[in-house]
C-alpha cells in the first residue's frame, strides 16, 4: 500500500520540473492527482503518463495568477471528490534582474504567481481541505528566501513571505486539521535553473559551496514533500524544510 494510498492531491505548476516530480511521486504512492498548470498541455501530457503507468490523475489548466481559474479547480474537485487530502502550492517563476532595475512589470508578475497565487491557493482551497478532515498543505518557498544570489531580491521577497505565511497559516488551520509546511529548495535542476547551472564559472562557484557536492534533482524535493502530506509528518506544522544539499548550514 502506498504512503498517500486512497487520498486526492492537488500540484500546482505540475506540467514540469519539481511540480512534475510531486505529482509522479504522490501517483506512484497511491494519490488521485489533479496535476494544474498554466501550461494545460504540459499537464494533458504529464497526467496521460502516469495514466499509462497504471496511475490515477486529472489534468487541469490552471493559472494561478488569475481568481477564476482557482476557483474552478476547487469547483472541479468538490464536484468530484468533496474533499481535498493534500495540497501543493508550487507554481513559481523567476525573472532575474539586478534590483534597481527590477521593472513594474516584472515585479507585479512575480509577486501575481509566487506570493498571490500562494495565498488564493491557499485560501480558497480551504473548505475542501477541511472536509478532508486530516490535511496537508505544502508550500514550495526557496533557500533564496534565507540565502540570496544577486539579482533575485523579487523572487527572495515572495519566498520568503510564503514562509512567514505558512507559519501563520499553520497556527490558523490547525484546529481545522489541516497541516501547513514548506519545502525550500537550494539549486535543482529544472528549467528554472537551467541558465544559471549551464553556466561553467556559476555552476562550479556554487557546486563549491555545496557540501553535498551536487545540485539536486526534482525527486529530492518531491521526497520532502511526501513527507509532508503523508503521515508520516503527522505531528509536524509550521515547518520549513531546506532540501539544498547543506548549502544553507555552511560553507
Ligand atoms: N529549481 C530550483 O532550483 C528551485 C529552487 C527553489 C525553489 N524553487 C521553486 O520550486 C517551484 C517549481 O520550480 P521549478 O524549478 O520546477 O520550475 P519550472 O520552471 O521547471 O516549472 C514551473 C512550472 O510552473 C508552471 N507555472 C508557471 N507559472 C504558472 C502559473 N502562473 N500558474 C500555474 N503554473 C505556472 C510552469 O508552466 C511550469 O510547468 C517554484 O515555486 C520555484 O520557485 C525551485
């Protein structure tokens, strides 16, 4: 029997990278998954492969930045299922600029996914993980929120308000029976990543500084927050684990 056998989860940005890794690794362990993105075809695709490995999912085209299409994943669900066991907020975005340059524009994007999709996310998913009556929310923050590059004072600000967010938010739900935690990972290689870790000089300065010698793969990340929806995790709110290969302890 799997770890999230007979419980329906939700990914948010889960056509690719870590959101892609979460949904695999929550179908294999038995979840019904509405795998969400913007990117409704990349979820189409990823949701037609765990079908053909024999796992269970919908696919569902889901901007976070915007009200009506939360509302109709939620609709969608309680339609369906009524309830809600484990939720993922982890739709995110980078635009890296150097600070004082940082437009409008960038700034109203990355704040409209990072930190405002988190919070209606989170909100308005609310009933339905109540209804589950034992819920897990998990919230994707970033080591970037704790220890920053430069050029990524935006993307360091949302982060880290998601996890001051999920501290309060698991003080607020706890007597709803709904768990909240974060998963902040260092440098994983997605397409997130991609620029900056292809780079020789970049790459081998962080790998240095890495004690683990390595950048992390997506199901490093997708393995912490299993253990935030299953309960395995039971008696653990308003945590914050760093999946950064020891980046953040020290050099
Ligand atoms: N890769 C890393 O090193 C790293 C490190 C720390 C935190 N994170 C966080 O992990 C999460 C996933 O990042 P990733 O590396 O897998 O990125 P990625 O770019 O590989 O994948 C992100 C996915 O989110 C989707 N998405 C983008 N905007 C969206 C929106 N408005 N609504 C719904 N979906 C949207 C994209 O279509 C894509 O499928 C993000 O929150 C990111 O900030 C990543």
């Amino acid at each position: 029997m799997g770890r999230l056998s007979a419980k329906i989860a939700a990914v948010t940005g889960a056509g690719a990278g870590i959101g892609l890794a979460i949904a695999e690794l929550f179908a294999a362990e038995g979840a019904h998954v509405y795998v969400t993105d913007i990117d409704g075809e990349a979820a189409a695709k990823a949701t037609a492969d765990l079908a053909a490995k024999g796992f269970s999912a919908t696919a569902m085209t889901v901007d976070v930045s915007r009200g009506q299409d939360v509302s109709h994943l939620f609709r969608t669900i309680a339609a369906d299922k009524g309830r809600l066991d484990v939720l993922v907020n982890n739709a995110g975005l980078n635009i890296r600029a150097d600070f004082r340059h940082l437009s409008d524009a960038d700034w109203t994007r990355i704040r409209e996914v990072n930190l405002d999709g988190v919070v209606r996310v989170a909100r308005d998913g609310f009933e339905l993980l109540r209804a589950a009556g034992a819920a897990s929310l998990v919230n994707i923050a970033s080591l970037m929120g704790h220890q920053p590059v430069r050029q990524v004072a935006g993307y360091a600000a949302t982060k880290g308000a998601v996890a001051a967010l999920t501290r309060a938010l698991a003080v607020e739900y706890a007597p709803y029976g709904i768990r909240v935690n974060t998963v902040s990972p260092g440098f994983i290689e997605t397409a997130l990543t991609e620029r900056v870790l292809k780079n020789q000089f970049t790459s081998k300065a962080l790998l240095e500084r890495a004690p683990l010698r390595r950048f992390g793969a997506p199901v490093d990340v997708a393995r912490a927050a299993l253990f935030f929806a299953s309960d395995d995790s039971s008696y653990v709110t308003g945590a914050e684990l760093l999946v950064d290969g020891g980046m953040a302890a020290g050099l």
